[in-house]
C-alpha cells in the first residue's frame, strides 16, 4: 500500500503535479525521480532522485546551503515540490529539529505526549494515551519519570534534546527525519546522544535520513551517505560497510579512516 | 531586603518627603497664592473635608476603566482571531489599528458622547477606545510569530485548524496578551478621566475626570490637586495589578518570564 504524504504547507505556494504511480511493491520506504523544489524565487533542489530502503539509516551531507535541510522537509512532506514520481511508504514520520523546538507552556509529559493527541484528534476519536508507553519512551531516551512534570526552562540544552527524541518516538515510527539534531550540544553530549538514537533506530530498525555537515559522525552513524552539491542535487551516493553495532573503538579502525576520507573527498569535490 | 533594595525604596520616599518640605516652606517664605499654588497642609486640609466624595469619586473612574480594560480585552482578542485567521481581513483592516492609535483620544471624545451620549456608557467606551489597540497589535503578534518549527511539527502530525489555533497559536499569544493588557491597563485611566472630564457630568457617573473639571471651573484648586494625585495612584494600581496578574499567570503556566 502506498501514502503520499502530501500536506499543505503555509510557506510560497508551489505549482505541484505529484504524480502517483501504482508501481509494483517494492521494500523502498521513498522513491522519488527527478525531485524539482524551488522556495520563493530560487530552485533549492534540482532533478534528484532518491530511493530510501526501509530500516537502513541514512546520512545525508552537503556544504551549507546545498538543501540538505528541504531535502529532508520535502520527503517529510513538508515542502511542496514536483516530482515526476514521488511515493513514499510510511505512515507515522517523526521529525527531530536541530532544536529541542518544545513548547514552554507545557510539561515535558504533555510536550511528550502531544503527538499522540494530534494523532488522536485527526482520527476523530479521543486521543488514547498509554502512560506505560510513554513512561517507556522518556527511559529508553535517558530521561527520568520525575522529569515528566517539569518544565522545558527548567532542563538542560541537552535534556530538551531528549525530550525531543521522546516525542519523536511516541507515536512509534516508521520512518525518523533529523536535521541536524544536536548540532548545539557540546560535542561529548552530542555523540552520546548519536549513539543513543543509533542504538534504538538500530533494534527498532527504524529508516532514518539524517542531515549532517559532520562527517566523522555520519560515517560513524550510517549504512549510506549522500553527498549533494550546491547545485542541489546529490553527487555520491556512499554505502558504508561497518558492522551494524558501532561502538566508540571503531573510530580508531582503519576502515572508519579511510571511509572518512573517502566520504570527505568527495565532500570537497562537490564544494567545487 | 538586601541593602540595595532598601536604598531603591528608601531614597525615592526620602525624596518625596524633601520635595514637600520644600514646598510648604516656600509657600510660607514667599506667601504664594492659594490659586497658584496651595501648600501641601492646605490640600491635605481639603482632601480631608471632601473625603467622602473624593472617595466615591476615585471608586466611580476605577469602575469605568475596569468595565472599559475588560471590554478591550475581549473585543481586542477576538480582533486579533479574525486578523490571524483571515489574512485579507489582516490586510485591509489592520493598518487602520495602527494609525487610529495616532489620533488624539480628546479628538475622539465629543464624536463618542454625540453617539453614545453623556454619561457613564460614552465613557466605558472612550476608555475601551483608548485601550483596545495594545491589546490587538500584541495578541495579533502572538498568533501570527509562531515558531516556525513548531508550526512544522504540527504540520507533520497532521494537525487540524483548531489544534493549530487551540494548541500552538493561543497558547504562544498568552505572554504577549498580558504585554498588551500592562499597557493598556495605564491607559484606561487616561481613557476614564478624559472621558469623565467630558462627559461624565450625570449625577452617577461623576468621577475623578469631573472633578477635575469642576474644580477647575470653581477655582478649588486644592480639589484639583487631590483628584490629579488620585488619578495617578489609581493609573498606579492599575497597572500594578495587570503585572502581578500577568506575573501569577506565566508563572503558573511556566512560561519563560522574560518572553514576551
């Protein structure tokens, strides 16, 4: 079954022409050909085509301004664009913003659970919340139960990032859009983090893009990397062969070096 | 208290209490006119005998500007839903708020006793006129500067109109609310004796406003003193309130205290 996810944005309005295809079944999560989106007056991506097979966790890298960020707000649907095809197979996307993006009037629970009522209220029903789940959820990403009724001012920058990560999981996805999630940590606390999220995308086998300008922690992080280009569209596509659990010894093996080059390499060649 | 904050409160009393020292003093050196400038004694003397009236006078022009703060604050709201939601509305009509707000409330005030006659309605209104601007141009600040990615966030969560209006937009426009009711709340008292000054000549509708006009034509100067003092401290209260108010609520709704 497929499900475009297609929402109306409040940003420029687009001519769009998504055309669905009733293509045969296959295990990709996105599929997109000749993907065009322009903002305003400039085009930000250009003819780039995509295929995104499910539970593989996915870097996507650029110099800044490439699009790497309406990249990923375009498959979450979130930007309007024209495709020649465009077909995505998820139904519950989560989004972490590279910030914590909670709401002060709220506790961390009810920031936490705020997903689960808009789910709930879109549905037409009641929203059913599960404090079992959500006592799960705030756990699994490093929180407290006593956290749950405080508020965002009172944590720190990067408790706020796990609050966000809870929320993000609560509706358990298929499928995790993050850009440049904590890019305003300090870097001990952000490859803590990196690999938390690792850990649980890993088991849950959760398809993951990934927006990044850091490459050590992409290649740490992926099964694939794409590299794009100022012309906004993608140059490399780079599988990266690691074993699936990374742990923090692997930064010192001679693979992860050389990946790293390679990856930074063409990193340069698309600066150019 | 700590030091510092003793010598906050300390010094301004002390230098209350100079300046009318000095006053009274130079009433008695230079013997200055009654009519020009009574002496503290003096005005205290009268204040006193006319107490009663005083009183119910302060209490009338309080009344009128709650009744007018609190119609501002409902009618304000509602301005600003329309102007959030209806962009061609926001479009056409809001300019209007913002220049009205330069037109002289003096100007305004025979136009509103012509339509609403004299007495305590014309004022109720001339004080929601005066106060209803802050609270527009503010809450339709806070309904429209969103966060954008919590904006995208409830996008992606599909959320409905009302879940956008009830749970992101009202919720953000709170702070900016009770910036818009602190300024007002100053400007009701303004509104109110404007108003009374004008037209709150009926025998139940005369507050401080008229007062001070009566004063003025009676030549009781020391009246005139007591009800500009009683004005100031009930702009005072006013104000006072509306922050505590405002205070208790971000704070009970934990929002951030500086926002906003």
């Amino acid at each position: 079954m497929y499900n475009v996810v297609y929402y109306k944005s409040r940003w420029p309005e687009i001519s769009s022409s998504h055309t669905v295809q009733s293509a045969k079944l296959v295990k990709n999560i996105i599929e997109l050909s000749s993907l065009n989106v322009t903002l305003g007056q400039s085009d930000i991506l250009r003819d780039l085509s995509l295929q995104i097979p499910a539970a593989q966790w996915c870097s996507i890298v650029g110099p800044s301004g490439c699009g790497k960020s309406t990249l990923l707000r375009a498959l979450a649907g979130l930007i309007e664009g024209t495709a020649e095809k465009f077909v995505t197979d998820f139904k519950t996307p989560a989004f972490v913003f590279q910030d914590p993006t909670l709401m002060p009037w709220r506790t961390v629970r009810d920031n936490v659970v705020l997903p689960l009522e808009l789910k709930g209220s879109s549905d037409g029903r009641r929203p059913r919340i599960d404090m079992l789940s959500i006592q799960e959820t705030i756990e699994c990403v490093g929180l407290n139960s006593d956290d749950l009724i405080k508020f965002p001012r009172q944590l720190s920058g990067g408790m706020r990032m796990r609050v966000s990560m809870a929320r993000a999981l609560v509706t358990q996805p298929d499928i995790l859009f993050m850009d440049e999630p904590f890019a305003a940590l300090d870097e001990l606390l952000r490859q803590q983090l990196n690999q938390l999220i690792h850990e649980i995308c890993r088991t849950q086998r959760l398809t993951t893009l990934f927006v990044t300008h850091n490459v050590s922690e992409a290649v740490y992080l992926s099964d694939r990397i794409l590299v794009m280009n100022l012309e906004g569209t993608i140059v490399s596509d780079l599988e990266i062969s690691l074993p699936p659990q990374r742990t923090p010894d692997l930064r010192g093996s001679a693979l992860y070096i050389s990946q790293v080059n390679e990856v930074t390499q063409r990193l340069q060649e698309a600066m150019q | 208290m700590s030091r510092n904050e003793i010598r906050q409160f300390l010094l301004p009393v002390l230098f209350l209490i100079f300046v009318l020292l000095v006053w009274q003093l130079a009433d008695y050196v230079f013997e200055i006119k009654r009519i020009i400038l009574p002496s503290p004694l003096e005005i205290a003397e009268e204040s006193w005998k006319k107490l009663d009236d005083l009183m119910k006078a302060t209490f009338v022009t309080g009344l009128a500007a709650l009744s007018g703060f609190a119609i501002s604050i409902c009618l304000g709201v509602t301005l600003a839903l329309l102007f959030s939601i209806s962009k061609l509305a926001k479009q056409s009509i809001y300019p209007y708020m913002i220049l009205l707000q330069t037109v002289p409330i003096v100007a305004i005030a025979p136009l509103v006793i012509i339509w609403f006659g004299g007495g305590l309605s014309s004022v109720v209104v001339i004080v929601t006129v005066i106060s209803i601007f802050p609270v527009v141009t503010n809450v339709t600040t806070g309904l429209t500067t969103v966060d954008v990615g919590l904006t995208e966030l409830m996008h992606l969560y599909q959320a409905s109109r009302s879940d956008l209006l009830f749970k992101l937009k009202l919720p953000n426009a709170v702070p900016y609310l009770l910036t818009g009711a602190r300024i007002s709340s100053g400007l009701t008292i303004v509104g109110a004796v404007v108003g009374e000054y004008m037209a709150g000549h009926d025998i139940d509708s005369r507050g401080l406003g008229y007062f001070i006009f009566m004063s003025n034509q009676n030549f009781q100067v020391e009246v005139l003193y007591a009800s500009i003092l009683l004005s100031t401290l009930l702009g005072i209260l006013m104000v006072g309130l509306t922050a505590l108010v405002g205070k208790t609520i971000l704070s009970r709704w934990a929002y951030p205290l500086h926002q906003g």
